[in-house]
C-alpha cells in the first residue's frame, strides 16, 4: 500500500464496512485505477508490478470476496497483453 488512500479503502475492505462482493470489487478497482494514476513509476515492469502487488493486497483483505480478486486478474490480464503500451498510457 502506498497511501493513506490506499490503507483506507484495504481497513475498509477488511473491516466490512464496505459490504458485498460488487461493492469490494468496485472499492478495489478505483482503488488501482487511482494508484495508477498517481503512479510515479517510470518503467512498464514497475508499473505492472505496482499493479500487481496493490491489487493482490487489496484482493486479499478479504479473501472470501473472489469477484475483486477476478477483477484484479483482469486488469493484470489486460496490462500483460498489451505490452507495446507505455506507462502514461
């Protein structure tokens, strides 16, 4: 986790205050769609394995909500095979 951000949405996602295998799912998605964002990487390899690494985090605060870490898969899935592809895009 790089962020208070970031920590708050993994407390959240932990502690069920976020509720629901959609609302998870979603939690975890903006959440990587912000890291990425505020990303300061400069390589696609750190890039990617910011990624994978805050997502798997997130993924795994409650690990009996499969649907986010389906959603994280994806979004590596799609990193992975786009790989002409530079960090800013």
């Amino acid at each position: 986790m790089i962020n208070t951000y970031l920590q708050r949405v993994f407390q959240d996602i932990k502690t069920i205050k976020i509720q629901g295998a959609t609302n998870v799912a979603f939690a975890t998605i903006k959440a990587l769609e912000r890291t990425a964002k505020e990303s300061l990487t400069v390589t696609r390899t750190e890039f990617i394995k910011q990624i994978v690494d805050t997502g798997n985090s997130l993924a795994n605060a409650r690990p009996t909500e499969p649907m986010a870490d389906n959603a994280v898969e994806f979004i590596i899935f799609h990193l992975n095979k786009n790989k002409s592809a530079s960090v800013d895009e």
